[in-house]
C-alpha cells in the first residue's frame, strides 16, 4: 500500500469515526492545529520523520503538546497511527482528512494568480466567478505573481480562466506572427 494511499485510508477512518460521534469539525479543527504545527515549527516535523527517534517518545512529545486541546478522538487516533509505526504519515493523513471533509462539504480548492495583491471587493468577486465556474463552493488560495503583468488565471479543479494580460499578449503575437499577409501582384 502506497503512502498516500494509507493516509486516505487512515484519513477515512477518522472521519467515519468523527461523524458517527458528531466531532467532525472539533477533529477538523485539531487536525488543523496539527498541520500548522508541523509547518511552523522545523524540529517538530523533524522529529516526527526520523527513524532514528523511538515511537514512544515522539507519542510522549505529540501528548506533550496537543493532549490537553485534543478531542479525545483525536489523541486516541494519533496514539494508533503512533503504535503502528505510521508518524511519518501523520502530515499526509492530516491532508487526506482536510481533503475528505471538503469533499463531503462539496468544497472545492481553487488557486488565483494575480499580478499584485487584491482588494477585498475584488476578492469576493473572483471568488464569487470561481464558484459560478464550478459549481459549488471554492475555497481560493491567492497567489501574487508580477510576470503575468495583470489581470488573474483562476484554476479551480481541472478548469482554468486566464485572463492575464501576458496570456492576451502572447495570443495576439500568435495572431500577427500567423496571419500571412501577401500581397497579390498584378503584372500588366
């Protein structure tokens, strides 16, 4: 079984067990915490993936810090994921439950591109766009990227709108270098 694979299953599992006793966004929300955790502190993530560190500890450093603000789901789940050796996979069952619960809520991830930062009207208007595009409700990452020079690309699933200005450029050079001009001569 592939690593992603397992996350999905384990991800799963939790979710399952989350629902059926009606914990889902409190799991959510721990599973959340866990995620900005590892992203934020570099030893953390370090312990966690290395085969050197011992099971029992990285359980006693994980208890240490998240028990006390855990569900006890939550704590229950990463002492299984733990004593079955998967820490490892810990980050990858955190992105495969955030995943499934957006998949359940009917979210989709969408990703906006912009020349340079928006404003907050702007912002829920694209965001608005996206939703039309896809159909359902989109949970938009923004990225700031000057070489498109303006506008936005919106991707949202396998859909994408670029209305760049260097995409409309780069199509108009097409159109001139394409369009064969030849002028007809007419020798008399």
């Amino acid at each position: 079984m592939s690593n992603s694979k397992a996350a999905e299953r384990y991800a799963k599992s939790l979710f399952q067990i989350a629902s059926a006793e009606g914990t889902q966004e409190a799991v959510l929300a721990d599973i959340h915490s866990y995620k900005n955790a590892i992203h934020s502190n570099h030893e953390l993530h370090t312990v966690m993936q290395s085969p050197v560190i011992p099971s029992s500890k990285k359980k006693a450093i994980i208890d240490a810090i998240f028990k006390s603000s855990f569900q006890k789901v939550t704590s229950l789940f990463f002492d299984l994921v733990i004593l079955k050796g998967r820490e490892k996979e810990l980050s990858h069952i955190a992105e495969a439950y955030i995943k499934e619960d957006k998949r359940i809520k009917g979210i989709k991830d969408g990703k906006l591109v912009t020349a340079s930062p928006l404003n907050d009207e702007l912002r829920n208007e694209l965001i608005s766009r996206a939703e039309k595009l896809a159909g359902s409700k989109v949970e938009i990452t923004e990225s700031v990227d000057p070489a498109i020079i303006g506008g936005f690309i919106l991707t949202v699933g396998d859909l994408q709108l670029d209305e760049s200005i260097r995409t409309k450029l780069s199509k108009l050079r097409l159109q001139l270098v394409d369009s064969s001009y030849i002028p007809k001569i007419d020798l008399i």
